[in-house]
C-alpha cells in the first residue's frame, strides 16, 4: 500500500482550512463540525478500503496504484458499466475544489504577511507558480510512487502539522505573557 | 463701420444650434405644469389646453350653471379613459337638472367652486387640484377635470373606465386542481383580487408611480407586520431608484431591481395567479404589481421554488416533486452526459447497447457533440417557432417538428435514433420546470454542459456541474441566499424542497426572511383518529394555542 502510505500528510491538509476560521459566521461551531466531519471521512474511506480489501484481497490492493480507480473498474450494471470515467470525473471535480480553497488559503496567507489591504492584485501572479508546479511536480507515476512512499509523509507533516504546531505553542506562551 | 471680427462658427456647431432651436418649438413647456391656476377661468382653459397640444382625445365640454348671471364650467376629460355615462350620471345630470334654491341661487357667484363640490357632483371620490401638474395627472388616469369660473381650484371627478380584459384563467400557468382566477392588466383589479383573498388591514398596496412618460404604477404588496420591514424598504428603494422613461411589463422592472444580471437563473419570481402571490405574502414575501401588466413579480426567490408550483398544496400528489428533481437534472445534464459516454468513455456502455448505439450511429456524418448540438438547436428552433405563431399554424410546426426531427432525420441518417430520444427526453424534462423563465435558464445553461461534456468528457460535466454549484451559492436574492435552505442549511425546512409534507407539519414560515411573526400555524395540527372512551371538551384545542 504504497501510496496509502502518503494518506497523513492527505489528512492533516485539514489544517489548511483553518485559514478560514475568522470568515465564519458562527466559529464557535466549527471544532464540533471538524471533528465530525472528520469521523464521517473517515469512516467512509474506511469503508471503500474494507471493499477493495474484501474484492481483490490485501495483497492485490497494496501492489495497486489506484485501488479506487481499479475498484469502479469492476463494477457492472446493465446499463452502465466500468463507471471510473465517472469516479476520475468526480476526481477531478473535486480536485479543483480543493486547489480553489488551497490556493485562495495561499493567497490570503500571503497577503496577510505582506499586509496588504486585499489579496486580489496577488492572484494572477501566484497562479503562475502554481501552473509551472503542477507541470513539474512528478516526472511520471515512478516518480509519484516513490513521492509518496518516502517524503509525502515528512514533507507534508513539516508544513501542515509542524508548522502549525508551532505557531500553536508560540501563540500559548505569547498568551501567558499577556 | 467694421462688424467685429469673432472666430468663425465650426460647422457642426451650426447643426447643432439648429438642431436644438427646432427642438425647442416642439419641446412640451414644462414650466406651465407648475403654475398655479389664476381666477380666470378663460387663461386656466387655455393654458391646459395648450400643455396637451392639439390631442385628438381630449374632449372639452363647455356649459353655464343656472342663476343671475349665469356660473361658466368647462369639463375636459380624455376619451376612451372614462365612462361617458358616470360623466353624465355624476357630472351633467346633477349640474343640469338640479334646481337650485333661493338660498344657494343667491350663494352662486361667489362660491360656486363651493357648492358644486358640496352638493352637485354625486361621485364617491373628487379630489382638488390646486397646480396644472396636478390636475394633468389626474386627467391621465381617467379623472374628469371640472373648472369653475372664478376659483382658483380645480375640481377632478373619478370617471375612469375603460376596456378591460376581464378576469380569466391564466395561460401560462394552467392548473388541474386550483383558483382559476388571473391577473389582469389593470392594477386596481389585480389588488382586488389579492384583497379578496388576505382579508386584514395590514395588507398594504403601496404605490411608486415608475417611468418619466409612462408614469405606470407601481405596487408594493405586503402585509404589515408579518413581512420583514427591512425587505420591504430594500424593494421600495430600488424601485425608486430607477429613472427611466417607461415601464411597460414587470419584465423592465426585474431587470431594474434584479442583485445579479450576470446569470441565467431568476432571482425574482414572477406569477399570474392571485393565489401564488398571497401564498408569498403569508410567508413573509413582498410581491410587486405593475399596471398594464397581468403578471405579478415576487421578491425574495430561492432556487428550490422555481420547482415549486402552486397546484403541489392543492392537489395532494406529493411524489411530484421528487419526479421534478429527476427531472431538472436530466434536463440539464443528459445530452452532455450522452455526448461524453459515447465520445470518451464507451468503456462504460455494455457491449450489446453499444453495439446497436454504434449501428445507429454508423450513417452520421458529425461527431456525436455537434450531432447533439444541431438537435438541440433544432429543437429550439422548432419551440420558438411554435410560441410565435398563430395557434393554428404552431400546431402544424409542432407535426412538422415531430416529423422532421423524429422521423425524417433519422431515415436520412443524418442523427442517430438514440440522439433523437435524448433530445426529446431533455425537451419533456424542461417542460417539467413550473417557472418559464427557469426552464429558459436550464436550456441556456444544457449548451454550456454540452460543450464541456464534448470537449472534455465526464470530467467536464463535472467540472460544469461544481462550476454551477458555485455559482448558484454565490447567489443572493434580496439578501437571501439562492440555495437557502439546502446551503446555508435549514433542515425543518427541506420539507417543502425535494419532498412537500402536509401542511400541519410546516408550522414556520421560512426562517431566513425573518418575519416578525415566525409563527404559521398552531403546532401539532395532525389529524388523529377520535380517542375512545373520552369524549373531547369543544373548547380543547384553542385552549393551546
């Protein structure tokens, strides 16, 4: 399960969101509506896992690249069948959605420790980034594999758990000193 | 003697002094509007009659009130506005037949002005103008207009009558099970109709006059004390806000009061039916009515209405909302859907359908995209041509239609016979949308998704799809957001989106226009069977509420 491998570095880009906890109507809910959001993904996730397990068996599924993609492969319905056209569509879709919410994460981010007024001018500029990044990131699937066998986890933790982590103790002392 | 030397005039200057002189003949004196009558009847007489120019409709009707030296009167009234027989019953009759006392004979040339309002005219409403623009105005909507030598007012008598459509079934909207009363054009009719059926004297018709020639009439209905004021006061500024110089359908007015023109979706809700507006206006809504225009508009409009038609209370078949869902996504979503299938993925088709898919398709000379594109666009085609005709002909387009696009296409391999059945279940689907103007959207917005479906495939449709659903949340109508209350969540609520329970369960109005009285209807209304061996006391049930 190779890739698997990469999956805490996947969740905790939870992190990300907390970007928008000033934005929100009502902040005061939002821990309650994390945790639970985060219950329910995860059953879910534990629940295709359970499935791909049960169909192919354990062995199978970690040699696989995409277990997912392969699971929609077999499913056979009489109209429809192979549906991971759809299960890539939906991929995709929400792919985007989350480049979106990271992406405007980013620029907000940016545009506080710049200290501007507003993050607009800043969001054609960064898209660039963003477009040459998406394009080099990973040469192949050899690559992705090894991505994410050996550095998602380190990497990603640095950013999304250490790095808050220790704005988090920062924040704590600077709030004893007050 | 040497004229002074001065810069000569550029030639458009010229044309343009010209231009303006000879405008300013034919410019209407809007001065005279302002003035005040004087006491002398002969200048008021003329005066009004030049600010109305040489009109073939006004009509002038000139006689003297019996007594020692005769009192002049000159009516003037527009033809065609009034009724000629109430002119004679209020105004002539009692002027010309009414014998006057010695007292008031007496009385008269002083204070004939006086006694004609008092005690000659026999309308319910006279009304006093005192400037010209007063009384033009007054004349306009069907007033006649009384001058009485030697007073410096004017007296305006309410003859209005005119050709009036009658009150009739609504076309657009025409139900199996429900009120068969419409709007119609004229907007004391169309108020009463609302009255009759919100029977409290909160309800309040309150009048903006739109429109610098047209001065058409604006209605802003509400019942007070139940629609949120802030609601109310955001509609009235944006109507008065536009300055325009007319108004002729509510269809001007939505554009004017409208929070976003940059999408297909409706965010105001329009109606024939008097009962669709006063179920608005029980649940906090404000409606707009517009003289001259039987259809009404309703503000605010979330996206779950627009599935939503009035005949769902009165005819219990409540599994037709969950058909109008189905509906509204394979209207939207079909054709792309089938274009991306057999263009992208035909993995995903069965080897035996695709097989005869292929058949079918063997003869088309056209990708599958611009196969769908082409009968889409005929389909439109054949639609628009059906609504403008004459009736009789739009049924012959619609045979024709059937035949060309059903049969003959096909036979000549031009489609494929299962694109046909797409297109025409699409088609059915649209005109499952209760709201015309929503079904117009849905079709504008199935040409995006099919191009995204032919370019792109299934991960276009997708895309298009989060693409509207962003769209969609990023909507406000009046304040409100469009998906409420799916996306800012109100769970009591859903109950009358994708399903309609029975009424006693919907005991709140909808939360988010923030009604002053939350309340609809006493709770737990649910009908039970009677309870054995206890007999109900009578006065029970309104003991709680």
């Amino acid at each position: 399960m190779s890739i698997e491998k990469g999956r805490i570095s996947f969740y905790s880009q939870g992190i990300v969101l907390t970007m928008f906890l000033p934005y929100l109507h009502r902040p005061e809910g939002a821990p309650w509506i994390v945790v639970a959001s985060s219950v329910l993904l995860g059953i879910a996730i534990l629940l295709s896992i359970l499935g791909m397990i049960a169909f192919f068996g354990a062995e199978e599924t970690s040699r696989m690249m995409f277990p997912a993609f392969e699971f929609a492969k077999a499913v056979r319905l009489s109209v429809v069948e192979r549906i991971e056209a759809f299960v890539v569509g939906i991929w995709v879709a929400t792919t985007g959605l989350k480049v979106m919410v990271i992406y405007y994460s980013g620029i907000l981010a940016f545009a506080y420790s710049l200290n501007l007024q507003d993050y607009r001018p800043l969001v054609l500029p960064i898209s660039l980034f963003l477009v040459v990044l998406s394009a080099s990131m990973f040469a192949d699937t050899t690559h992705l594999r090894e991505f994410m066998a050996h550095y998602a986890n380190p990497y990603g933790s640095t950013f999304q758990v250490g790095i808050p982590l220790l704005l988090y103790i920062l924040a704590l002392f600077r709030r004893k000193d007050r | 003697m040497f004229r002074k030397p001065c810069k000569p005039s550029k030639l458009s200057d010229l044309k343009e002094r010209k231009l303006r002189k000879r405008m300013e003949k034919v410019q209407p004196q809007t001065a005279v509007l302002e003035e005040p009558f004087s006491a002398d009847i002969e200048t008021n007489v003329r005066k009004f009659q030049r600010i109305f120019g040489n009109t073939g409709d006004l009509s002038r009707r000139d006689f003297l009130l019996e007594g020692e030296q005769g009192v002049e009167v000159v009516l003037f009234y527009i033809d065609g506005l009034v009724d000629k027989g109430a002119i004679s019953e209020v105004v002539l009759k009692p002027f010309l037949f009414h014998n006057l006392d010695e007292e008031e004979k007496r009385l008269l040339p002083g204070n004939a002005y006086q006694l004609i309002k008092t005690s000659l005219i026999t309308s319910a409403e006279v009304k006093e103008a005192e400037k010209f623009s007063e009384l033009v105005d007054l004349v306009l909507v069907g007033h006649v207009a009384v001058f009485v030598e030697g007073s410096e007012k004017v007296l305006a008598v309410d003859v209005k009558g005119w050709k009036d459509r009658g009150v009739e079934e609504p076309e657009s909207e025409a139900f199996i099970r429900g009120p068969r009363e419409g709007f119609t054009e004229t907007l004391r009719t169309n108020t009463a109709l609302i009255r009759r059926r919100i029977k409290t004297p909160n309800l309040e018709f309150n009048t903006i006059t739109v429109g610098e020639y047209t001065k058409t009439d604006v209605c802003v209905v509400y019942i007070r004390g139940l629609t949120n004021p802030d609601i109310v006061r955001e509609v009235e500024s944006r109507i008065r806000r536009i300055k325009t110089d007319g108004i002729l359908e509510s269809g001007y007015l939505e554009d004017f009061i409208e929070d976003d023109y940059k999408t297909p979706f409706v965010l105001v809700d329009r109606t024939e039916r008097p009962d669709k507006v006063a179920a608005g206006l029980l649940e906090g809504k404000v409606a707009i009515l517009v003289d001259g225009t039987p259809f009404a508009l309703i503000v605010p409009v979330v996206f779950g209405e627009i599935l939503q038609s009035a005949e769902d209370y009165y005819e219990g078949n409540d599994y037709i909302r969950p058909i109008r869902w189905i509906a509204l996504l394979v209207a939207l979503f079909l054709p792309s859907f089938y274009v991306a299938l057999t263009t992208f993925h035909q993995e995903m088709i069965p080897p035996g359908l695709a097989l005869s898919m292929a058949a079918g398709r063997e003869g088309v000379p056209v990708p599958a995209a611009v196969e769908a594109f082409m009968m889409e666009i005929t389909f439109d085609f054949l639609r628009e041509a059906g609504i403008r005709m004459p009736r009789p002909v739009g049924q012959a387009i619609g045979i024709l239609g059937a035949v060309v696009i059903g049969q003959a296409a096909v036979a000549a391999g031009v489609v494929s016979p299962i694109m046909v059945i797409v297109v025409s279940l699409t088609a059915i689907c649209s005109f499952l949308i209760p709201n015309y103007s929503a079904s117009v959207a849905i079709r504008f917005l199935r040409y995006i998704m099919l191009l995204l479906g032919g370019v792109l495939g299934l991960v276009g449709v997708f895309w298009g799809m989060m693409m509207l659903l962003l769209h969609l949340a990023s909507l406000r109508s009046f304040g409100i957001p469009y998906l409420y209350p799916v996306a800012p969540m109100v769970s009591r609520e859903l109950r009358d989106i994708f399903v309609r329970t029975p009424w006693w369960t919907m005991d709140e109005r909808p939360r988010l226009l923030r009604t002053s009285d939350q309340r609809r209807q006493a709770p737990g209304q649910r009908p039970r069977p009677p309870q054995s061996g206890r007999r109900r006391k009578s006065g029970e049930d309104q003991d709680e509420y």
